[in-house]
C-alpha cells in the first residue's frame, strides 16, 4: 500500500469523529505543552544564573558567619566576641595573597527622609570603598566614598538609580542631604550608581550606600555592638583572576581560624564560592525539572492510553469494514498499518498542537510570571518524538487486534 | 476444446467445533469446475454451501483436504498469501452489499485497487480510469461520486460487481447476490451476471432460490455437507451477443 494513501485513509477515519478524535488528544496536548513549558522555564532559569555569574565573576569569595557550628557561645571564653568582625576583612585584606578588594557589608533597613519625600523601610547598606569594583557596579554621578570617609565615619551617601529617582525625581541628587533612620542622620549624597538590576534576591538600585562605620554607629543596636564589636553579616573578597582560587580560600580559612581562635574542623565561619552558590541554585532548579518531566512523562502515557482506548473503540465499531476491506485483498499487515497510522495521527496532530500550546504558554509564563522563560527548539523535536512513540506504542494493540481479525466473522459484524 | 481449471477440490473437510459438538460442514466434498462456467450452488440452510463459498472464497482454510485455486494450490497458504490471492484472483459478490458507507461509488470500486502489491496499480489518475471504466460497464457512471446511502439496492449491488471486477479476478463468488433486492433489480442484477459470464467471467453463485439458481449453467445441490447433485441446467440459454449488452439498462 502506498504511504499517502495510507495517510489519506487514517485521515478520513479520524475526521468522521472530529470532537473524540480532539478530545483523544488532549492528553497528548497536555503532555508535549507540558515538556515544552518545563524545558522554556529551567532553560529561562539556566540562562539567568548564567547571566550572574557574568555579572559578578567566578572570582568572587563570600565569607559568612556560622552560628551553627562553633560560633559565638556565651561562656566559652575564647569565642566570647564569636562571628565575624569588621576587623577581620582589614586582616584579609593585609595578609592574604592575591585579593584585590574586600568589601564589609552591614544592613539594615531604615526610613528615608529627603524633605519632599519621604520612603519607607528603604534598605541601607553599609559597605567599604571597593564595593563598586567587587560588586562590578558604576558611578552615573558624583563619586563612591573613600577610605577616608569610612575611618573618619562620615556621613555621606551613594544612591541606587532607582532610589534616587524615587527621593528626588528629575533633581540632581548629588550635594542634597536625606535624613535617615530615627536619629535622623544627615547624610549627603555625594553620588549616584547607574542600573544594575535585580541579582538574585537584591534589588542593587533601590538601596541606599553609606560607609558601613556609619552604620555600625547610627543604625546597628548599639547594645549589641558593645558586646560583640562591630559584627558585619558578610565579608567579600574579590580575588585575584591569576591566582588560583583554592589557595586564596585555605589562607583565608587559616587567618580567620587563628584569629578566631577556632580549628577549621568547626569554624565559626563559612566560606563559600559564587560557583557553589550557582551550583546549590542549579540543584534546585534540577529538583524542579525532575518534577516537571515526571509530570510531562505521566501526562503523555495518559494521554497514549486515551489514544489506546479510543483506537479500541474504533477497531470494534469497524469490524465491519474491516472485513470488506480484507475481503478485497487487505493483508493483516495493511489493517495493521491502517490503524496503527490512524494512532500516531492522533499522536502527532496533538503533538502539534501541544507545541503551539507550549511555545504559546511559555511565551505567556514568562510574560505574567516573571519568571524568565527560553523556548529550546530541541524541546519541541523532543516533544514530538514523544508523542510519535506514545502514538505507536499505544496504537500497536489495537491495530493488532484489527489485524488478527477474522475476515468471515468481521464481515458477519453488524 | 479442453478449458482451464479454475476450481479443482479434493475431499475438502471443514469441522467446526470438537468431539462431541463436532460439526462436519463439509464433508469429503470433490468438485471441478473450469473457466467460463456459470455455477449456482444451493441446498437448504446448514447444508454447508457457505462454509464452501467461504472457502473458495479464500477467506476460510478447510480443516482437511486441497483446493487449486486456477491450477495454484491455496489450501496451505498464511493469510497474507490469502489476501493477495482474494485480491488479484476473486471477486465478491454479497448479499449485503458490502461497500464503505463513508467512500463514494468510485472510491469503493478502486478499493481492491488500493490493496494491489508492487504498486502494480499504476497512478491514482490510471485508477480512477479504470474504476470508471467498471462503472461505465455497470451502467452507473453518473453515480461515480454517490455515497452508497445515495444509491438504490440495484445500484449498490451494481457498485459492488464494478469492484469484484476491477482486477480482472479468475473466478467471481457470488453469495445472495439478489438476497435484499425486489424481483426487477433481482433480474437486472442476474442479467448483468450473465452478461459477465457471455464475456468470459467464470462465476460461482450461492442461492436457495430456483427462480435464480435458473440463471446457472450448472447447479450443484448441496445437503448435510455433501453434493447431493451436479447436474447441467437444461433450460439454460446463452447470453445475447456481447454488441447488444444494455449498458444503461436500469
């Protein structure tokens, strides 16, 4: 038998029962929107760690303080000021080899005040002079504090573009002074960073920048800074691209191990990698994936075994043809093909489908969700070879059934 | 002058059922019967002559002995090597008709057409051509693109003769044929048949009605699964001439 008469024959049986030839469908729709759908989000995902990581640089270290291991303990005589200090990131910046900038962080979130308008629960930051080149951020307008500034705990401050906009519209902002926080803290504003969006969960230009010994002096409790010292959240150690990264890090863990007094077997720091952040990132992103193709993979052995049922159906209201046709020569391989095509149609038109589905319902995820989403086009041919093999692994029974039939007792079928 | 063996069966059996509900449908039956002969088989119902029509039909395998289906033994044959024997070699005749209630006249008559091996069925065009051809000789060219619910009884039975011919088969099987007809397309269809039979066709008809089984030849009687008789039909007369076949008769 020719191929497109064989098509042609498969076409005209699904078209005589258009709504259950559609409604057969739908599972495989459902199934290869689905595949396309979770390969457009975790490639979106993908594509915006992959961004950060640009963005930041491979090169970068992240001391944190850890609290759960070995960290401050009251009573433990040598852990009693415990965590990391701000003297800590001066020590790094010393004496290890290959850094080419440490940064201290300090946060907190305040009210900010610049006369006409007033934000907030604005979040400050409190940073050290080389935050603009760790962080890979730009000056649009006026400067970045000093070393100077920061000794000498002045009270200047960096806006981010958005918060700036925000305070103070089309005005230039630079030479203007906000009043800060509770203790209303002057500070003026002595320049402003260009965009630089949203990296992971900050938000870098709606912040506002000090020198972080203001911070320590305005805005951190000052009860606790009497007891623990000045306590910084993070440290930041841009590292040298022509060292290697390993040994920056074990000088790093010694310092800090011999400063604190603590044997690295339980530090009371952490220092962890931006590809290890990535990495945990990636993890998590996978999980979701996972989760997604066993959805996909389900959803498509439904949907064959809706094709199975309905080609069922249809072998036994034809019997009758069935038997006419091999009553003028059909062979049980031509029966078998017939049936066998009629599935992996119905397969392959919802594979269709689906993929319009899903390249329009990523499309539309990724506009209202926010959530970033790129369409693989590898993903619509995976799709749709799914949805072939489900059509013909599924079709197969049915399409035998119809062969193996008795053409006497098929022709005698009402 | 000594004609070609179409039929050749020797003690042909076919048992349905086991041990004590055997049934002997056929029963060591022999039977000849050559090219451009026109045979009425008839017997009363359970007589077996549909077990033997299935089975000269190819769409049956006996339980024991051969048939030479024109000099070829199909009696040991798979039902793949079956289909292509029905398909090339028999045309069928039904009762009921038998057509594709969804395809036109003209795309029920190619259907055997669609079953040929080795593409020997030449182009879709070619096939149309020649389905059109079989309506034409059928009288029922008009109605190329009825659907079968479109049609009369006559008409249909008419299609399906146009599709039992459309690859010059060695042997046409008719089984009823007038069964579901009035007396008038009865006649028509007879008269078409033996028109077919004027031209060369050899033809083997089932019937349980004499006023038909007189159309024949030959008529075997068949009862309890065995020939009861095989006798030439004395009143039997030849067709007229091929020139004057009515083709728009009806």
């Amino acid at each position: 038998m020719r191929v497109d008469k064989v098509l042609q024959i498969a076409w005209k049986g699904l078209a005589r029962n258009k709504l259950r030839s559609l409604l057969t469908m739908l599972g495989v729709i459902i199934g290869v929107s689905a595949v396309i759908i979770m390969i457009a989000i975790s490639a979106g995902t993908e594509k915006t760690i992959e961004e950060q990581i640009t963005s930041l640089g491979t090169n970068l270290v992240f001391i944190t303080q850890n609290f759960s291991r070995g960290g401050f303990q009251p009573g433990n005589p040598g852990q009693e000021r415990g965590g990391l200090v701000f003297d800590d990131a001066q020590s790094i910046a010393d004496g290890v080899e290959g850094v080419e900038g440490v940064v201290v962080e300090q946060n907190s979130t305040q009210n900010v005040d610049a006369g006409s308008t007033t934000l907030e629960d604005v979040s400050i930051l409190g940073t050290t002079p080389d935050f603009p080149s760790v962080r890979d951020i730009t000056i649009a307008n006026g400067r970045y504090f000093n070393q100077a500034e920061v000794d000498r705990k002045q009270k200047v401050a960096v806006l981010g573009a958005t918060l700036a906009e925000e305070l103070f519209g089309d005005t230039t902002p630079v030479g203007q002074v906000v009043s800060v926080g509770n203790t209303n803290t002057k500070v003026t504003v002595v320049g402003v960073f260009n965009k630089k969006g949203q990296v992971g969960d900050a938000d870098y230009d709606s912040r506002l920048y000090v020198p972080i010994t203001v911070v320590f002096q305005k805005f951190t409790p000052s009860q606790f800074a009497r007891i623990m010292g000045d306590r910084v959240r993070m440290i930041y150690v841009k590292v040298d691209d022509s060292m290697p990264l390993d040994d920056v890090i074990l000088q790093i863990q010694l310092l800090l191990a011999k400063r604190h007094n603590v044997s690295l077997d339980s530090p009371d720091f952490s220092v962890t990698t931006q590809e290890d952040i990535i990495q945990t990132r990636e993890s998590t992103t996978a999980a979701f994936r996972n989760l997604l193709a066993w959805v996909a993979a389900v959803s498509l052995v439904v949907g064959g075994i809706g094709i199975m049922n309905i080609m069922l159906v249809s072998v036994t209201e034809r019997t009758r043809e069935i038997g006419i046709r091999q009553s003028v020569g059909a062979s049980p391989n031509d029966i078998r093909r017939q049936f066998l095509t009629e599935a992996l149609l119905l397969s392959l038109v919802g594979g269709l489908i689906g993929v319009i589905v899903g390249v329009g319902g990523a499309w539309l995820y990724g506009k209202f969700s926010g959530m970033r989403t790129v369409i693989v086009p590898n993903s619509i041919l995976l799709a749709f070879v799914s949805a072939a093999v489900v059509g013909i692994f599924f079709g197969f029974y049915p399409a035998n059934k119809a062969a193996q039939l008795d053409p006497i007792e098929a022709l005698r079928h009402e | 002058m000594t004609k070609r063996m179409i039929i050749q069966i020797e003690e042909l059996t076919k048992i349905y059922g086991k041990g004590d509900i055997e049934v002997r449908a056929l029963d060591g039956v022999t039977l000849q019967i050559h090219e451009n002969e026109f045979v009425a088989i008839m017997g009363p119902s359970g007589s077996g002559k549909s077990t033997l029509m299935n089975i000269l039909g190819c769409l049956d395998r006996p339980t024991s002995g051969r048939y030479f289906l024109a000099e070829q033994d199909v009696s040991g044959l798979n039902k793949t090597q079956l289909a292509i024997i029905r398909n090339k070699r028999i045309g069928f005749i039904f009762q009921s008709y038998n057509l594709l209630a969804s395809s036109s006249a003209l795309e029920n008559v190619m259907l055997p057409l669609l079953y040929n091996r080795n593409g020997s069925a030449g182009t879709t065009e070619q096939q149309h051509h020649k389905a059109l051809a079989e309506l034409e000789a059928v009288g029922l060219v008009d109605r190329a693109h009825h659907k079968p619910q479109e049609l009369s009884g006559g008409q249909m039975q008419r299609v399906a003769i146009a599709r039992a011919l459309i690859n010059n088969p060695d042997l046409i099987l008719a089984d009823e044929p007038t069964g579901n007809l009035d007396t008038h397309s009865g006649v028509e269809i007879m008269e078409l048949l033996r028109s077919l039979h004027a031209r060369g066709s050899t033809i083997v008809m089932v019937t349980h009605d004499i006023n038909i089984g007189a159309y024949a030849q030959r008529v075997i009687h068949f009862r309890d699964g065995r020939i009861e008789s095989d006798e030439k039909n004395g009143k039997f007369t030849a067709y007229p001439p091929a020139q004057e076949i009515p083709h728009e008769s009806g």
